[in-house]
C-alpha cells in the first residue's frame, strides 16, 4: 500500500505540473512554464521508476539499477524507461510518464508516440488526448491543424474545463478567423483565475 500511496502522489505531482504548464509554453516568455516544469515530471518519474510497477510486485525496477537514480542524468532516466516499456508495452502510467517527460524535454515527435501509445490502450485517455494534440501542434511550429483539433474536441467533450484543451481550441479559432470563438474560450478562462497568474496575464493580452 505504501508504494502504490507513493506512486500516485508521483504521477498526481506530474500531471499537476503539466497542466499548469502547458498552456504557458504559448507565450514568448517562457520562463514562468520552465519553472513549473523544472524537475516536476522527472521527480515523479524517479519515484516511479524506484517503487517500480505497483501492478508487478514480482518485477520491481530498483534491483535492475545499476546506480542511484538521483546520480543519473535525466537522459539515463529515460533509458531506463524506454527499456522497461520494451519489456511492458501494456503499461499505460509507464507510458504517461515517458510522454511527459519527453514533452518537458521537447522531444516533441517522441512525446506524440508515446502519447499514441498510450491512447492505443485506452482511446478514452482524456491526459493522451490532449498530450498528444499538443505534441502535434509543437510540431507543426505552433499550427493547430485538424488532427489536433479532433483531440481537442474528444478531451473537452469528457472533460469541458480541461485548461490545456481549452486554451488550444481557443487558439485553434483564432487561427480559423473566428476570434468570436476565440475570444469567447479566453474569457472562459480568465474568469477562472486569479489577476496575478502567469495565464491570466497572457489573456488579458488576447482579450485587449
């Protein structure tokens, strides 16, 4: 019990800062972005990787280590991520982890695979979907294209305040000529936060 208490307050600490980021990674400054990502998915991946799969008692990760993971430089982390999703391609958190992770690096083409990977097993992955449309806009230079707007779409159908979903499709509209749209997502989540938040402050840009 206490693993599994200790890996879902990892991947809580990740997605946590993933989401507050994610929208911030729009904006020229992105400073505030890199201080919300600095160390927060790596941290929960560490933690991850030394309680090893909560669902495999028999196969836990640590013993393979050759070395402290606080010793390992984040591109070792991911290696021996990469490995142990070769030996359980069906282990969606591992998945979520890796796409994450790549994301904070961006890696933005591998952050899509690995997003996909994990919609694979789960199509309903409200998390997937929306990693997965941003890694696509990442790597179409900013452009959100029909494919992520699909993404967009499915997330917010499930889940109609998801920020990082909202602030793409918001974006989306403005790039199709519609700032009615635009403006309208916008307002949506401005009114959400407070005057001094780093997104609030990025709007009140969009909104002027």
């Amino acid at each position: 019990m206490a693993a599994l208490f200790w890996a879902i307050c990892g991947i809580a600490a990740a997605a946590l800062g993933y989401w507050l980021s994610a929208p911030l990674l729009a904006d020229k400054d992105k400073r505030p972005a890199l201080a919300v990502l600095a160390g927060v998915p790596l941290l929960a991946l560490a933690a991850y990787l030394y309680l090893g799969n909560p669902a495999m008692p028999d196969a836990p990760l640590a013993p393979r280590l050759a070395g402290s993971l606080e010793q390992l430089p984040p591109a070792a982390v991911l290696a021996r991520l990469e490995d142990e999703l070769r030996q359980r391609p069906n282990d969606a958190q591992g998945w979520r982890l890796l796409a994450r992770l790549h994301a904070t690096t961006g890696n933005h083409p591998k952050a899509a695979d690995s997003w996909q990977r994990l919609l694979d097993l789960d199509t309903d992955d409200v998390e997937a979907q929306t990693g997965l449309a941003i890694a696509l806009i990442e790597q179409d230079g900013g452009v959100v294209a029909e494919a992520a707007v699909a993404l967009l779409d499915r997330a917010l159908a499930t889940e109609p305040d998801n920020l990082a979903a909202l602030f793409w499709r918001a974006e989306a509209w403005a790039q199709q000529e519609r700032p009615d749209k635009a403006r309208s997502l916008w307002q949506r989540l401005r009114d959400g936060l407070a005057d001094d938040a780093p997104l609030a402050k990025m709007l009140d840009k969009r909104l002027k």
